[in-house]
C-alpha cells in the first residue's frame, strides 16, 4: 500500500514539473512573438481594419514601423500597446470621479 502511495507522489510531482516547463516554454513563446514582425496584410487582419486606417496610424503616429522597399513592418509588441493604451472596460466603475 504504502508502495502506490510513494508512486502516486511521485507521479503527481512529475505532473507538477510539467506544468512548470508547458507554462516556461508558453512564457517564453510569448516574449519570442512580441520580438516578431508583421506586415500590413497580417495587422489589417489582427486588428480589423482597411489599409487606409492603417496608413492614417503610421502617418498620424499610432503605431511605429519600419519600412523597407516600400513594405511595412509593424512589432507584435507594438500592435498589443495600441490595444493596451486603448482598452476600455465599461464595466470598471470610476468611483474618484463622480
């Protein structure tokens, strides 16, 4: 008895550990796809916008890029700050300004 108890401690902290690893290689995944570029058919898609509202974010400075040969380049890290600087939870209740 005292031998399947031993055994499933064991395989419960072996499961622990790769947990611990999946949730490391999600992390770093993640930091490795902020560092990514995109170009302006895979923003306009991610975002959901024409390549004309695209055009007015990098003339009016919204979102940086870099530009070779005449194609954009937009960071993934960038994309996610336009949408961090723009949320809106109508749900958050302001109590300082009433």
């Amino acid at each position: 008895m005292t031998e399947i108890i031993d055994l499933l401690m064991s395989l419960s902290q072996e499961i622990k550990d790769m947990k611990a690893r999946i949730d490391l290689l999600r992390q770093s995944r993640a930091e490795r796809l902020k560092d990514t570029w995109l170009d302006n058919q895979d923003v306009m898609q991610a975002l959901h916008i024409s390549k004309r509202t695209l055009q007015t974010f990098r003339s009016n400075g919204t979102i940086p890029y870099s530009k070779i040969k005449g194609k954009f380049y937009y960071k993934v890290a960038d994309i996610e700050q336009l949408l961090q600087d723009n949320y809106y939870n109508h749900n958050f209740k302001n109590h300082g300004n009433k």
